[in-house]
C-alpha cells in the first residue's frame, strides 16, 4: 500500500461559512459536556479521542480524555522538532551559504578553477526574505499545490541565489576557467520527506519546488502554463486542455529525464472552463544539480562567461575542503535568524524544512558523531527536561512517522514555556481563525485570536469504500481562556472517515477540534 500523506487541506470560500449548529459551548455546558458533544456526533463513531487541557495556573489538569495513550499526531510533531533546534541553536542563529573559488583571480577577471557554493542546511534561499530581515508566509504554502486557494510568496524565488551572483561579479570575476558546483556533503541528499515528496538535501532553493500555475482558456483550448523560477534544469510541455465548465478536472506531470539529469516534463489535464488558476508544484528530483543549474545561470545573466562543461555525476568534496578558507570566499549569504525559520515552519506547517531539521541539528552540534543522529540529540534535550519519552514516538521531523500521547504533548509544551526563546516559539504558531493552518478554523467564534496552536493531519485513501480516512488530526498548543486561565492543551482524534468531497478533512474534523478548544477558551473555570 502507498504510504499514507501528510494532508493540510484547504479550504474554498464558501466553506468558511460553514459552521456546525453547536460552533461553542452552551452556557450552562460544563467543558466536560461540551466535549461530550463533539464526540458523540455519528461522524466519530469509530474515532479515537485523545485529549488534556492543563492549567498553567494551579498545575493541574482541567480535562483529560486517554491523555496517556499514544495517538498519530500528523504535523503536531513539528512543535518538538522545531522547539529542540529553537532551544538548542538559539533563535539568533543565522545559517551562512558560502561559495568559495579554488583558484586564482587574474587582473583581468579570469578565474581559473571551480566556484564552489557549500550548501549550510539553510531551507531559505528563496523569495520569502522581505526588506527588514523578516520572512513571508502564505497561509496556504506553495509546497501544498493543487489548490484554488495555494499561493507562493511575492517576488523572484530565486534571489538569493541572484544575490550571490552579484557578489561573485562585484569581486571583479568575469570568466570562470572551472566548474560551477554545488557541495552537498553536510548531510545525504535524495530522501523525500513523507508529506509533500520534496526531496531533502543541504541546499534548498525555492523550497526544492518550480512552481506552475496552470489557468483554464476557452473550452478546448490549451490551458495557459507559468513557471517559476524558469531555468534549464527543468523545461515544460504543455499537453493541457480547457474542459467543459462545471467538470472536475486535475493536473499530472509526466517526466522524462534526459541524460544529463535535467528534466523534460509534460503537463497533461484539464481545469474546468470559467475557473480560476491553480498553482501546482514540480519537486525537483535532485536539488544539488537545480541550484547548480540557476547559479550558473544567474552567474551568465552578470556577464560571467563559464568554460567548463558539466561536472560528473559524483565529486569528492573532501578534496576542495581545504579551499574553504576565508580569502577565498567570493558570496555570502547570512539568513535571517532561526526564529524567523521557525514561524516559516510552524506557520504553514512546511514539510522540507522541518524534516530537514533534525539532520540540521546534527550537521550543528555534533558532525563528527556518526553514531548518533538529531533524534538522539532531541532524546537527550527532551529527557534533561525530565520529561517521560515513553509517551513519544518519533522516526521523522515533518510527522510522518510518529506518535505522542496528549499528556506527553503537554508536559512537552509546558516546559517550553519556561524556556528562554519560549515568545519567539509561542510567536511561530498558527493563531486560531486569523493565520497559518488556522485562519480558517473557527474564524467566528469568541476564541478567534485567542488560540496559538500547531495543526496536524495524516490521511490515506480508503478504497473500499472510496472514501478518505483521516488517520491523524490533531491540535496542540496554548490559549488565555475568556476567564484569564492559561492553558496548554493537546487534542487528538484518529480514524474518522470522510467523503472525498473538497475541503471535507477540515470541514469535519479540522472545525471539530477547533471547536473543542473554542469550548474550552469560553468555559474551562
């Protein structure tokens, strides 16, 4: 069986009008009671509830509900990834992305040997950088394409990389008599992380994404195709037609890999007549040789002629290490610091970026420890909090693969909260019906605003029934209750089955549990 999705579904406008008869607690209701009435509806009749409400205020819990049981998370997970390298780097750290020359610059600009750009596990170099050292999000990320609803950020996703090419010109190199390489040796690249498929490497340009917004014509014709970044590395085909208005249609990518290991891919499917644009995502399957390709283009777009023809498939890179000194740095790019990395993640819930992160870790605090892995280190952090791991599960970053219990979750949480970089975390998180995989979760109800806090979902279509069943749902995080009580809560629910209709995931299990912490924000005591 194919291995199930981390699914963040997205919702059309309409569906923000939707709301269930009992969006919050009636007066009268204690928070037991009103809880009772989410989980009695038919919906959950072969779910698994697990949940705890903790009061901040007087240590104790205010309502629990197999809290010690382990449940699938889904992307709850990335709060312990993204809360370990937050505490463990400090949310100043900045990543450096050098490119460094081998050889010798005459007066006349002629470098002759390799430019080599030595990837620092930065997931940035991208368009999401804005003037004053901040990052953009989206609340629907590009990574999650195939929605009305999908938006990349604003601006040239490749100006990082643009960036360093000025830098090389400005050190007055003209001609490159060498190679233009890419040094992916912090840590393996080529895996996919288990959500989206993008491939995880040490050098992320654009998320490892081209982004492609497909827009119906008229019926019949061929659709109108927009790619971006465009670059070399990847050309498209476009075998698209407009369907009929009213149908469902959908896009496929074809791919053909030529022998130099640049991509030829051909766009087949249909949208429907009168509707609007989508923008679908291309995963690059080898992100070294992506960002190689629109370095050396953006180095040509400068006026700096290259000699070389393509390196071979594999490099030692151990060789040039010793090239890797200050004088011979030609470009530099000094991210913005960690915390901004961090609300990218728990924001949007990107994928990449937080399974790339335990390996970040690793490369940071221990590279030359090839018996332990980011998991150990996350280990020794969680278990030096005296927190109890037994109650956690975790074999990737993103949530894939992972499973806590609601009582772990928040021993979790409540301990950060006492930790040094605890606002710039708390900062990070999706607030409840305004942003991130929250603005459209409860966007009504007095607890609007109120609730920071991580979603999470993991799904697997049922074919036996054809229909979705969503294995993981979750929410976890903290809120300020409407009497001043201040809460952390962890809810989970696993195994509800839902129609394959759009939206339907957050419709009838995102809204539900968004509804149980609403009830708690107007009732906990």
């Amino acid at each position: 069986m194919k291995r199930a999705s981390i699914v963040l579904t997205v919702i059309f406008a309409l569906s923000l009008q939707f709301a269930y008869a009992h969006q919050t607690a009636k007066p009268q209701q204690s928070l037991n009671e009103a809880i009772q009435t989410v989980i009695e509806r038919p919906e959950f009749r072969h779910a698994l509830f697990g949940i705890e409400f903790y009061s901040l205020d007087t240590g104790k819990p205010v309502y629990t509900l197999n809290a010690d049981k382990l449940f699938t998370p889904g992307s709850t997970t990335k709060l312990l990834t993204e809360g370990t390298a937050l505490e463990l780097l400090g949310a100043d750290y900045r990543f450096h992305t050098r490119i460094y020359r081998t050889g010798g610059v005459s007066p006349e600009g002629t470098l002759t040997g390799d430019l080599i750009l030595v990837a620092s596990g930065d997931p940035n170099l991208s368009g999401r950088i804005k003037s004053d050292g901040t990052m953009a999000f989206e609340n629907e990320d590009h990574s999650y394409a195939g929605s009305p609803d999908t938006r990349a950020v604003p601006g040239d996703p490749l100006m990082v990389i643009r960036e360093l090419a000025a830098q090389v010109a400005a050190k007055n190199i003209k001609n490159i008599k060498g190679r233009v390489l890419v040094d992916v040796s912090l840590f393996p690249e080529g895996e996919r992380e288990l959500g989206t498929g993008a491939v995880i490497s040490p050098i992320v340009v654009n998320d490892n994404l081209i982004d492609v917004m497909v827009t119906p014509a008229a019926e019949g014709a061929p659709m109108t195709v927009k790619i971006s970044p465009e670059t070399s590395y990847a050309t498209f085909v476009n075998k698209t037609v407009t369907g009929k208005a009213g149908e469902r249609g959908g896009i496929r990518f074809l791919t053909d890999t030529a022998a130099d290991g640049k991509h030829t891919i051909t766009i087949i499917g249909s949208l429907p007549a009168g509707s609007q644009g989508i923008l679908y995502s291309y995963k690059v399957p080898k992100p070294s040789l992506y960002a190689e390709t629109v370095l050396t283009e953006a180095l040509r777009e400068k006026g700096i002629t290259i000699d070389a023809s393509a390196p071979p498939e594999k490099l030692d890179f151990a060789k040039f290490a010793a090239s890797y000194i200050p004088e011979n740095i030609v470009a530099e790019h000094i991210s913005p610091p960690l915390r901004e990395e961090v609300k990218i993640t728990l924001k949007v819930s990107q994928n990449l970026h937080a399974s790339m992160t335990p390996l970040v870790v690793h490369s940071i605090i221990a590279p030359k420890d090839r018996m332990r892995t980011g998991f150990d280190i996350e280990r020794d952090f969680l278990q030096k909090a005296g927190l109890d791991t037994s109650g956690a599960q975790q074999g990737d970053g993103a949530g894939g693969d992972a499973h806590f219990s609601p009582e772990f979750m928040v021993s979790y949480l409540t301990y950060m909260t006492k930790q040094k970089d605890y606002q710039d975390f708390y900062n990070a998180l999706p607030i409840l019906g305004k942003d991130g995989t929250l603005f459209n979760i409860q966007p009504n109800s007095k607890a609007a605003g109120q609730v920071h806090a991580k979603t999470g979902t993991f799904s697997v279509f049922d074919p036996l029934n054809r229909r979705l069943l969503v294995t993981a749902k979750g929410l976890a995080g903290y809120m300020t209750t409407a009497k001043g009580q201040h809460l952390v809560f962890a809810i989970y629910v696993n195994n509800v089955s839902v129609s394959l209709a759009p939206d339907e995931t957050t419709k009838v299990v995102g809204q539900a549990l968004g509804e149980i912490a609403a009830m708690a924000y107007e009732t906990a005591q």
